[in-house]
C-alpha cells in the first residue's frame, strides 16, 4: 500500500534529521514526497465506488487514516521547518505508520 510505505519513510528520515543522521533538506523533500503519495492515494479513494456495506465501512476506515496520515505529514514538514523538536512528532509518525500498517493488514487480502 503506497500510505503505508510513504507514511514509515516519512517517520524514518525525521528521525534521522533528530539524530543528526541525514540533512534537513533531505529530510523536508521525503516528507514532501510522503505527502504527495498521500494525496495520490486519497485520489485512488476518492475515485473507488462502494457497492456493499463492507466496503463503505472500509472506504470510511481508509479516509480516517488518510486524514489522520495528512496531519501528522503537515505537523512534522512544519516542525521541521522551524527547527522544532522532533521526538514527539517521530512518535506520532510512528503511531501513524501502525495505522496504516494495520489498515494494510486488514483490508489488502480483499483488494
């Protein structure tokens, strides 16, 4: 799933920019390129027609995520823009990856 992969790519670079491992700037293009594999991901949603019960309770259970997932991309671009301090903004990424993770997990074998 392409929100799974782009959300704990997201989470691993800030926590590298926290330990000092990779630059800043490197760190800012991965979470501008999480958030745009969000958007395209919220489009593939958005454009997806439900027929059954099921799959509009997984439609709703997928766009929670995905608005949870933008939030915490926008949170942590702008920590890091400002130079703010990353820790809790690495643990609500990495809380947010276990969303995704866990939305996986649940709805892939029925895609």
């Amino acid at each position: 799933m392409q929100l799974d992969s782009a959300v704990q790519t997201a989470s691993l670079a800030l926590q590298q920019a926290d330990a000092d491992i990779t630059f800043t700037p490197v760190a800012e293009t991965t979470l501008e390129n999480a958030i745009t594999e969000v958007d395209d991901v919220s489009t593939q949603l958005s454009e997806t027609p439900v027929q059954t019960g099921r799959e509009q309770d997984a439609k709703r259970q997928a766009t929670a995520v995905l608005q949870d997932a933008v939030a915490v991309l926008d949170d942590a671009r702008t920590a890091l823009q400002a130079g703010d301090d990353l820790p809790d903004t690495v643990e609500q990424l990495q809380q947010t990856a276990k969303q995704t993770a866990e939305l996986r997990e649940r709805w892939e074998p029925f895609s």
